[in-house]
C-alpha cells in the first residue's frame, strides 16, 4: 500500500490499521504487531507497507504517518472469492412452468456479488431466479456467481422440461414440491 506521497529520504515509518499500530520503522528494525506479525514489511525508500497472506479481517481504514507526518486515510477492501452456487428446482403439477433457484451461503465477506443464468454462452437472466416454460428449448443451464475478483458456477441442469411435458430426471439438484390450494 502506497502512502499517496513521495519522499527524498525517510527515516521512521509508522502505519495503524483502524487507528491501532500494526508497523514501526525509526531506522532500526522494523516490527509488526498483531495479527500483522509475520505478515508485513516495509518498503523504506517509498514508506509503502507491504502484507502478505491477506484476510478478510485485514479489510479497514490504513493511516500511514512518515517521518512525524500524518497523511491521508487509504481503505482497503478483502474479499473472498464466491462459493459455489447450488440449484433448487420447483414444477407446477402439470410440469409445464418450472423455477430454478440459485442459491448460496452469501455474506459481506464476498462483496458485491451479482447472479447470472446461462445457456451456452447466453446470458438469460441476472436473478437468483429463472422460469422455464415449454418454450424453452435450451438443453441445459447453469447459475453464476460472480464478485468483482472471482467467479463460479453451479453444476450444469439439464432442462426438467421436456417438449412433451415430462419431467425429465437429472442428478446434482434438489426437487421441491410447489404447494398448492389443494395440499395440507
């Protein structure tokens, strides 16, 4: 991380994490502190700060202050990558309309993460939810996940509909009964 200036000579460094010191430098040894013990360095020509192995707990406001000079807030942002998306599928009683679900344990700790159904290379929809009907002629579909650094994608579903209104059957997603007036 870069401490937004540049500097003809530095001679001590001092960064904090949400206000707390996480890295000293007055021209001796440098010494982290915290979870950042083992983890970060300095660059001392630049006063950058330097982490490795990066968690979501590292997320926060950075102040660096060089040689008795407080420079300006820089905010950094971990997030994981996606995880996988799974498939719920739900049929009318005729099986003639059928939703499928993508869903996933999704938390702040991914960021802003968008849904994407494809067929092929088609984008067909950008909801955690897609409607089949027999128009539908797409073989299969799969649900996307995807963050501003990761991707991932559900296992392929084969379409349930088939053009005579069978159901068709397939592994790798989960059936639910869709209620109706008639059921208790």
């Amino acid at each position: 991380m870069h401490p937004g200036q540049t500097f003809d000579s530095i001679s001590a460094i001092i960064w904090k994490h949400n206000m707390n010191i996480i890295v000293e430098w007055s021209g001796a040894n440098t010494t982290c502190f915290g979870g950042f013990i083992g983890r970060c360095g300095l660059d001392k020509t630049t006063g950058s700060l330097i982490i490795s192995s990066l968690t979501v707990e590292d997320t926060g406001h950075y102040n660096p202050e060089i040689d008795s000079k407080i420079l300006g807030v820089i905010e950094l942002w971990v997030i994981k990558p996606v995880p996988k998306p799974t498939v719920f599928l739900e049929c009318n009683k005729e099986k003639s309309l059928c939703d499928l679900t993508c869903k996933a344990n999704i938390t702040s700790h991914f960021g802003p993460v968008m849904y994407r159904w494809e067929a092929g290379k088609d984008v067909l929809s950008r909801s955690t939810r897609l409607t089949l009907t027999k128009a539908n002629r797409e073989h299969s579909y799969v649900c996307m996940l995807l963050n501003p650094f990761s991707n991932s994608s559900s296992d392929v579903v084969l379409n349930p509909i088939s053009h005579t209104g069978k159901l068709q059957t397939f592994p790798s997603v989960s059936f639910l009964k869709k209620k109706t007036s008639t059921d208790c």
